[in-house]
C-alpha cells in the first residue's frame, strides 16, 4: 500500500493546540492536498525538475475542487498533467460515506421528521441549501454503486472462516418507529484477505431472518465455509446450522465471558477470569478441558451459576482450538465485526432514526463498501498455507478412520 509523508507547518499546529475548529479544518485540507501532489508524481513517475527516460508528463498546474467532509467544505487543489490525464480516486471513495450520511440528514428535513439542529447539521456539511429533487438525484447516483456492491458475486473465491454479527437500528415506517437489524457478514477469503460479503436489513435477529440472509450470501455464490464465529443468539445459532452444515461453531468468547462473570460473585470475578483466560488460551482441547475442571472445582461451590453457563458452552466457546493456532486469536472472537459495528454506530448516531429503510441500507452500505475497499488493498488478514495443509491432513486422517472402521465391520 502506497505511504505517504505529510508535513504540517507551525500555524496549523498552533490552531489545533488552540482548540480552534479551524484548524482541523486546515489541516485535513493541508494533508489531501499533499497526497494528490504525491499521486501526481506516482502518474508521471518522476519528482519535480526530474529528468528520466521513464517521465510520463509534465506538470501543469492546478484546478480548484470542493470536498464535502464532516468538519465542513474544504477547497482543494486538483493537479493537472500536461499531455495526459490526472486522475485520483479520492473523491470517489471519500465522499461516497460522506454523501450517504447527507442523504440521510436531507430526507430527514424533508419528511419534517428533523428539526432545526439536523438542518444546521446538513447545511453546513452541504454547505447550501437543498430540494427534495436534490435529493432525488444524489439518490439515482449513488444507490446503484452502493447496491453494485452488495449483490456483487462471491463465487470467485473460497471462504473458509466468516463472522457475523448484527447492529440494531430505528427505522420510520408507516409514521412509527421501529427497531430493525442490520445483519452483516465478513469472511477470509482462501488467499488470506478479509471481505465484507454483504448486509441486509431484517426486521429482527430470528432464525427466520438469519437462514434468509445466509440464503441469500449462498445464492450469490459464497461457499467453501468451514468455521463461522458469532455470539449465542439461538436464531442465529439454528440458522448456522441449517445453512452451514457440516461447519464448525465459535461461539464468541468475549460475550461468553461477560456472560459468565455477570452470573459470578464480585469478589470472585478477577479470580475467575484469570481461570477463563487460562482456558481459552489453552494449547489443546485436552488441556482445555483439565483447566475446565479444575475451574469447576475452585468455583462450584461459591459461584455455582457461573459455573453451569461455562459448562454447558464450553464446547461451542472452545471449537477455536482445532485450527492450528495461528488462526485462533483472530476468530475465537467476534471482535473484529464489533468495530466495524463502532463505526456505523458513530455514523447512526447523527441520524438516530432513519426516514426510510433505503436511507439506512444506503449508509451502512457505503460504509461497509469502504471498508471493504480498504480490505482489499491492505495487508493479508492470515496466511492460509498452513490452513490448508492442515485441512489436507485432516482429510487424509478422516479417510483413514473410515477405512479402518469399514474394515472391523
């Protein structure tokens, strides 16, 4: 991934010491302009007054253009390049967020749903005033890219691990509130790289709502799923094990352990984490389940609720431990889809109730296919040459097994 180094002069550090929301401002303006000069030199291959045989244009100058971002519109200048043209997709996956969240604020104006702070909200990331066929035409541009993206094919690639989760959200419907869920899931790729596979908004977490979300991944070719991490919610549960037969189970050990130490003694809670963690972190299964025992006999007697939820999810809070052990930290847990959950939650939160299920399906959606977007030009999320040299040893034994047991019959 390309790496940029930005400076920043004196009096943007003086405004920022200041607390002056200017200067934040400024310096978002100083810092996107350096690194559209930095992409312009990356497009002509060549520094400033650099002679080479390589050169691929010439510099000519600057245009003007305005960005919409969260602290206001901000001018930046657009390089240009003699004999050729510059292009940047800064605009593109920036705004595409940024529009989404307007869109949103807009419609709410418009509905009479808003009131006089959201419309200040709005003019001031617009930075003018708006009609309903503003919004109209924003919608028409972006609702197509964002749905692109979330019908996308999957079958070109293998998914061995995913994790799902869902965000509650407020939607207007039929002049009432009410609470909907946006379910999402992610998945590891076999070469390695994380996806978002897509989202849906279901009227709640049933086993219902969860089969027809998975149906719907299967049907847009996701496949080759041998591990799904997710918390205990037995609709989603149930829904795994339709959907996925044959997969394993992780049920999150972030939310067993809270559910554990909610049900222990406050004295106790330190003491029984400690045994938890030394569990979870445990070598083996075998080792797993000595720990285990041991847990039960320093505990049963003082916290003997606690001890009976860690008994009866053990096995599901465990599965982890089959995969070598490189893979485990990352998917023992639904973490990593709890801070993509942060940060539409930060977004909704300028919203609170959204005026349509399009306008909350167009936000998270944006959101996610940035993510996504950056996901895919970053850093490997695991190496899978291990992962499938033990799933062809894991073959090989299981083919052996049922040979020597067809054998004895």
């Amino acid at each position: 991934m390309t790496q940029y180094k930005i400076t920043v002069n004196k009096n943007i550090l003086h405004h920022l010491l200041s607390s002056n929301d200017e200067g934040m401002k400024e310096l978002l303006k100083q810092i996107l302009d350096q690194i559209l000069e930095q992409q312009r030199t990356e497009q002509i291959n060549a520094e400033r007054y650099e002679r080479t045989e390589e050169r691929r244009g010439r510099r000519n100058g600057y245009k003007t253009r305005n960005l919409i971002t969260r602290v206001g519109t901000i001018t930046l200048r657009i390089p240009q390049i003699r004999d050729g043209v510059f292009s940047t997709d800064l605009f593109k996956r920036y705004q595409r967020s940024e529009q989404a969240l307007v869109l949103a604020l807009m419609e709410m104006v418009i509905n009479g749903v808003s009131t006089r702070k959201v419309a200040a909200i709005t003019e001031e990331l617009c930075g003018t005033s708006f009609s309903a066929s503003t919004v109209s035409a924003l919608c028409k541009r972006l609702d197509p890219i964002v749905n692109g993206w979330n019908e996308r094919p999957l079958s070109g690639s293998l998914f061995p691990f995913i994790i799902v989760d869902a965000i509650v959200i407020k939607i207007r419907e039929n002049n009432r509130v009410c609470p909907h869920s946006a379910l999402i899931a992610i998945g590891v790729n076999e070469d390695g790289y994380r996806e978002i596979l897509g989202m849906k908004i279901g009227n709640s977490e049933t086993e219902e709502s969860w089969s027809e979300f998975f149906t719907w991944l299967k049907g847009r070719g996701l496949r080759g799923v041998d591990f799904v991490a997710s918390d205990n919610h037995g609709g989603l549960v149930n829904a795994v094990a339709r959907c996925f037969q044959g997969a394993t189970w992780q049920r999150c050990q972030t939310h067993f352990t809270r559910n554990i130490l909610d049900n222990c003694p406050k004295r106790m809670k330190n003491n029984l984490h400690g045994h938890l963690r030394s569990i979870f972190e445990a070598p083996n299964l075998e080792s797993a389940r000595s720990l285990l025992h041991t847990t039960i006999d320093t505990f049963a007697a003082q916290a003997p609720k606690a001890v009976d939820i860690l008994e009866q999810g053990f096995d599901d809070a465990t599965a982890v431990l089959i995969l070598p052990e490189r893979y485990r930290k990352r998917l023992r847990t639904t973490n990593s889809i709890e801070r993509l959950n942060e940060e539409i939650r930060r977004r909704e939160r300028v919203i609170r109730i959204f005026p349509n299920h399009a306008s909350a399906a167009r936000l998270i959606g944006a959101l996610l296919m940035e993510q996504d977007e950056t996901w895919s030009t970053g850093r490997k999320y695991f190496d899978m040459d291990e992962y499938w040299q033990w799933k062809r040893q894991q073959k090989h034994v299981n083919k052996v097994t049922h040979l020597n047991t067809a054998r004895q019959f």
